[in-house]
C-alpha cells in the first residue's frame, strides 16, 4: 500500500531528481535565458520561451 502512495505522491509532487540536459539543450536555453543579478539564477521568461520555441 505504501507504494501506491508514494507512486501517487510522485506523480503529483514530482520529485529533485536531476534532468541531464544535452549540450544543444543548455546551449539553447542559455541563448534565451536571463540572469536574475540578486540571486544568480538563469530563467526563461514568456518572451524567451516563445523566441527558444
């Protein structure tokens, strides 16, 4: 029972694993993507996203 569960919970929460981008995909997004300057993070707003699509 506590499988289903946790299939559950996964399929709903998700879960941290890590994604292993290709090379072409992280040159891609970092081509569309912005640097927030007070925390470092790279982020793809709407613009970016339809640009990258």
């Amino acid at each position: 029972m506590a499988s289903a569960v946790e299939a559950v919970k996964e399929k709903l929460v998700g879960t941290e694993e890590g994604v292993e981008l290709t090379a072409q995909t992280r040159s891609e997004f970092f081509k569309h993507a912005k640097k927030d300057e007070e925390t470092g993070v790279y982020y793809m707003d709407e613009e970016g996203f339809v640009d990258a699509m």
